[in-house]
C-alpha cells in the first residue's frame, strides 16, 4: 500500500514539473540579417608613447628606473655628468676670483684718487681714468658671475627627467654610457591604452570611427563566449600600409595589459543571414551544448559567436523551432 502512494506521488510530482516546463519562458529560433564578423589579431599600445631625453651630452653617472616602473611627471630618471662642465666651472671660479682682486684694486685707485682731487693734488685726468677701470672691472666680474650661472644650469641639466606621467618601458642605456644631447634615456607608456589593429585592404570600406567590435579573451588563447566584451573604433588611419589598414580601438579595462600583447578581435565585414536565438535559452552538460524544444525534447546544438539579438546557432535546430528556457 505505501509503494502505491509513493509511486502516485512521484507520478503527480513529474506531471507538475512538465507542465511548469511547458508554461515556462519561450524563444523561437529565427533566421535574421546579421554582421559578418571576421578574427583579426589586435595589440595592445599605449595612447601616447613619450620619450625620456639627454639635455646635455656625456657620461651617465646614475639610472633611477628600471623597465616596469611608474613614475610621475618630473621624476628624475637618470643623471647625465660631462667632466667638461666640472673643468670649466673650476676655471671661470678662478677667473671670477682674480677679477674680484682686481675690481677690489680698481675701487682703492678710484678712491684715492677722488681724495687726491678734492684735495686739489690730483688731476681730473687721473680720476676719469681711475673710473672707467672700476667701471671695466665690475662689468668684466658680471660676465664672469653670468658665464657660471650658465655652467650651473647646463650641471642642472644633466637631470633626465620624466615628461609626464606613465610607465617605463625601456631603459636602453646604463650606468657609463656615453650619451649627446637629444639622445633616448627611457621610454615610457601613459596609463591608457587602446587595441590597435590591422585589416587587409578589401575590408576598407566596412571599417569607419564608432563601429562596434568584439574582444576576445586576454592573449592568444581560445575564446569563449562569455569572455568577450565590446569595444569602439576610434580612428581609422587614412594610410594604408603594405595593404592593411590600420585602426585603433577603445576597450575598457585594458590597463593591466602588457604593451605588445596580441589578443583577438572580431570586425564586422558585412551581413549575412543566421540563426540567433537568446544565449539564456543554452544551456550545457558535460562540455556539451543543449537547447530543449517546447515538446520537451533537448536537442544537442552547436553556437557560435554572439550576435545582435543573441547568439549564432550553427547547428541542431531550424528556423521556427520553438524552445524554452531552461
């Protein structure tokens, strides 16, 4: 008696589950116009690339950075010495002091001249000529004081200092490198990035600023589908190099990235017809991809990439097919 219940009881427990399945959410699989999109490889660059320059030619005595670090606008990157500049400070200084010895004797004749001619003992003549060297002696010590502020600040100089804020991504000297004036201490990346991509010529004309395309997954790996994510053109280069064209595009997120990592992207080359159905509506078991029919049925189907309204089913079901959610 008791197996009978449990029996009528498991018997009413599935009808209650198949007509909740039947009342469920429904989609119809339908054959729709959508964009034909084509893998194209893509890497990741640095919206602005700034280089790190010598100001003044000679030696680097120290390196602050290294590959991968960040820095800040102004930070000192490296110090280049010119033991020229270290020669001629120690030269004018000694040429600035004779001067001073000699500005400090032109001052004693000029003042004693000026008694002698107040006292009526000496003569106009000699007082002129008394201060017109003291006037050449001060002058001649302005010079000199003016040529060492110029070597002070070529010293200064020799500061390689960052030109904005980023990361560093080459540092293609070392410390007793020899280095002119204009030469590359470091190379550095801003903190934004985009994805720059190439596309042969013939898909020219499907290719404009503010299409949308698709990122894969990081890297060269395969991609799923709940890995890619939107991004936007954002110029379209009008020079077309060795018969690609050359596009950037904006993706959120790409600040951890490496410079130079490649990763793949879909570009839409045109329309085509496919079969789209809601991405919810698939569900999968065992690394297989199902889809069950308003009879009840499941059927095995094979999808492809996300597309306007869902997603691309290659496979297992037909036009009209009526499914339901999961």
């Amino acid at each position: 008696m008791s197996r009978r219940i449990v029996l009528s009881v498991l018997t009413l427990a599935l009808s209650y589950a198949s007509a909740a399945a039947a009342q469920g959410e429904t989609a119809t699989v339908h054959l729709t116009s959508v964009d034909d999109r084509k893998a194209v490889v893509a890497t990741v660059e640095p919206v602005h690339q700034l280089l790190a320059r010598s100001r003044i030619a000679g030696t680097i005595t120290a390196v602050n950075v290294k590959e991968g670090d960040k820095v800040k606008a102004g930070d000192k990157i490296a110090i280049v010495g010119d033991e020229k500049l270290m020669l001629q400070m120690r030269a004018t200084q000694s040429r600035i002091e004779a001067q001073q010895a000699e500005r400090a004797q032109a001052k004693i004749d000029f003042d004693r001249a000026t008694t002698l001619r107040r006292t009526g003992a000496g003569s106009q003549a000699k007082l002129d000529e008394a201060k017109t060297r003291l006037q050449v002696a001060e002058r001649t010590l302005q010079a000199l004081q003016s040529d060492r502020q110029v070597i002070e600040q070529q010293s200064i100089e020799g500061a390689v200092l960052a030109p904005g804020a980023g990361r560093i991504l080459t540092v293609p000297v070392a410390e007793g490198s020899v280095v002119m004036g204009g030469d590359t201490v470091a190379t550095m990346a801003t903190d934004d990035y985009i994805l720059r991509l190439e596309l042969p010529e013939r898909h020219a004309r499907f290719l404009k600023a503010g299409d949308e395309i698709l990122v894969g997954a990081r890297g060269m790996r395969e991609t799923d589908n709940s890995a890619i994510r939107p991004g936007k053109v954002v110029l379209v280069y009008p020079h077309i190099d060795q018969g690609r064209v050359i596009a950037d595009v904006a993706v959120a997120g790409l600040g951890d990235y490496f410079v130079g990592e490649r990763t793949r992207v879909f570009v839409a080359t045109g329309k085509r017809e496919a079969l789209v159905l809601p991405e919810s509506f698939i569900y999968r078991r065992f690394g297989v991809s199902y889809a069950k029919l308003k009879s009840g049925v499941e059927v095995v189907v094979q999808v492809g990439e996300p597309v306007t309204g869902g997603i691309e089913i290659l496979s297992g079901l037909h036009d009209g097919d009526v499914v339901v959610m999961p």
